[in-house]
C-alpha cells in the first residue's frame, strides 16, 4: 500500500514539475496538457502483457488459464497447483458475497465494530481537506502573498518535493511504530499545520515564507498517517466475510468526501476568509485524532481472529468475559484506551472468533480487554 502511494505522489510531483518546466514556452500548457497523456498510454500499453488474475480466470471456471497465470507468476508448478487447490477449498466453502444490509450492518456486534471503525478512518483522511490543497495548491500559495508565477510554481514544487520525501522517510515506521501512532502522529501534525496555515494568511498583509512553511508541514504531515495507512488498517480491521464489499464502501467514502471538500473548497474560503477557512478544517484534524484515540486499536501484527475477540470482549460485562492472567499493556503504547493484549484464550473463545469471520480464516490467538 504504502509503494502505491508512494506512486502516486511520484505522479503529483512529476505534474507540478511539467507545469515548472514549461513555463515561458510559448504554447506551454498544450505541453503540459500533453505530458499528461503520456501514462495513460503507457498504461494502455502494458496492459497487452499483463495477465488476467487467476482468481478471475478460476472464477468462471478457466482452471487451466488460471494454473497456467499462477506459474507464470510464481515460477513453480507445485505452487500454482497448491494455489488453485485452495481455491478450489474456498469455492466449496464459499457462501457467496453478503448482502450490503450484512455489510452497513452486521448483526454480529464485533464485525460492526471493526467495520464502523475502518469507515470511519476512510472518512477522516479526506474530511481534512488534503485532496483540495493539492488541487489548489497554487490559488493558495497567491493569495498567501507568493509573487510571480515562476515562484508559484517553484513553491508548488517544493510541496510536491515535501510531501514525497516525508512519506519515503515514515514507510519503515508503519512496522516498526506501528499503525495507531503514525496516525495519532498524522492527526497532530495537521491540526498544528491548520492552525499555522491559518496564523500566516490572517496577518496583514500575508506572510509567504509562513504559508508555504504551513503547507510543506501540511503535506507531510498527511504523509506520515493518513495518506498510506487508510487502505492499510481497512484491510487488517475488516473481516474476510465481508471485506470485498466493505473496502469498496471504504474507497467510495474517501471519493465523496474528497469530491466535496474539493468543490467546495474556493467557496469556504471565500465565505469564510483564507484564515477561516482553515479553521473549518482544524477541528476536524482534532476529532480524527480523538477518534484514533479512543477507537482505533492497533492492527499491526494481528491475525483476522485476535481483531474479532478484540472487538468480541471489548465492553462485554464483567462477569462474562474470559479470565485474565495478568494486566497488560495499552493499545500502542501510553494511551487511553482500554488495555487489549495477546493471550491465550480457552478453546471455545478462538471458536466463536473464528465463527465470527465467517471461517474466512483458522483459529488463532484470541484477545482480550
């Protein structure tokens, strides 16, 4: 996840830097126009020689096609054939994709848990207004005070440059940190940089050298959190029975909410000021960082069934949960949220987590409060 994004950036960058490059061309912007029609047609390219997925192939019923894919994938027989073994396993298993009432709301009160909580993450990493700051990025860097379009778009760049080396600096710590503090991180660092970007647009006149400053730590901070580990923690707090269906609602959240916070930004800012409408945006920061607080445990290491026992005993009365041998530790670290640890649980406690995921996995180690 976190190579995607850091794709992606690449892109962003390599788009600011056209528009940089261009500048003083005359007929410049059909060139930067231009530039942009250059992935799409590699892409279009490499898609003759990229296989069809042999999960596709295998689901209607193209087994050959699909061992064949596999080998070509995995370079070994034996393991193409052991990978379409277990297909042919969770074909025979399978029940068929749950109904989107199963998905909103599941009636097992953990999965609803799990579930709520990644949508809520999905919310929160466009309510914050990143998708529209890089959209429009240079209308702010003018109006902070910026002069002359060459300096807009060297500042624009810098951004760009910012925003891509910061994420390359944190990707080593979503493993060894962990999930929940680079997005406790994240969430911080925006609401600081909200309030920053807010301070250098309400002087009089604007301070640029400040708004710029605001918005590199802006982009960095959304870097370091929310930008590569929204995907990341979806797919490691939604269960296997309903993770398809879940993660597309998940993708179709971050699209609206990130449509319209952009096509509404230019109206904010103008109904409330530049200053107000950063502030608009700060205590949403705020509220994602208290959601990350109090809600999201961290899913770092984690099978499928030790999420759903988290979930199963979280809030259960007392009398009812399982026994606990000793106190542990926070979830990720010094926190306030309720303790939550690997243990060994009794045999009846993995089978109802297992139930629980639909069976999408085995047994595992369950985890209590």
């Amino acid at each position: 996840m976190a190579s995607c994004d850091v794709c992606t950036n690449l892109g962003i960058l390599a788009g600011y830097a056209i528009g940089l490059a261009f500048l003083g061309v005359d007929g410049g912007w059909r060139w930067m126009y231009g530039g942009g029609c250059v992935p799409p047609m590699c892409i279009l390219v490499l898609l003759c020689v990229v296989p069809e997925s042999p999960r596709w192939l295998f689901a209607q019923n193209k087994v050959e096609r699909a061992r064949h894919v596999l080998v070509l994938l995995t370079g070994s027989v034996e393991s193409a054939s052991h990978q379409v073994a277990a297909m042919e396993r969770a074909k025979m298993d399978d029940d068929g994709p749950p109904p989107w009432s199963q998905v909103l709301c599941p009636p097992d009160r953990a999965v609803r848990a799990m579930v709520w909580r990644g949508f809520g993450i999905a919310f929160f990493s466009q309510a914050m207004g990143t998708e529209a700051v890089t959209y429009y990025v240079g209308a702010v860097m003018r109006e902070a005070g910026v002069q002359t379009m060459r300096n807009v778009l060297l500042a624009i760049t810098g951004v760009g440059v910012c925003k891509l080396v910061f994420l390359l600096i944190a990707s080593p710590f979503f493993d060894r940190a962990g999930r929940r503090p680079m997005l406790l991180l994240s969430a911080a660092s925006l609401f600081v940089s909200l309030c920053l970007l807010a301070g250098a647009e309400s002087s009089d006149p604007p301070v640029p050298w400040l708004a710029v400053l605001g918005l590199c730590a802006f982009m960095a901070s959304f870097s370091v959190g929310f930008s590569p580990l929204v995907y990341v923690c979806c797919s490691e707090l939604f269960p296997s029975s309903v993770r398809a269906p879940a993660m597309s609602i998940a993708l179709f959240t971050t699209r609206i909410v990130a449509g319209i916070i952009s096509s509404s930004f230019v109206s904010l800012r103008e109904a409330l000021t530049p200053a107000g409408g950063w502030l608009f945006f700060a205590p949403i920061a705020l509220a994602a960082f208290v959601f990350v607080y109090c809600f999201i445990p961290e899913t770092k290491g984690r099978s499928l069934e030790s999420m759903y026992s988290l979930f199963a005993h979280h809030g259960e009365p007392a009398a009812k949960r399982p026994r606990r041998r000793r106190c542990c530790l926070p979830w990720g670290g010094n926190t306030g949220t309720r303790n939550m640890q690997l243990q060994d649980e009794p045999a009846h406690d993995m089978d109802h987590a297992a139930n629980g995921i639909n069976g999408g996995v085995g047994p595992g180690t369950a985890v209590v409060a």
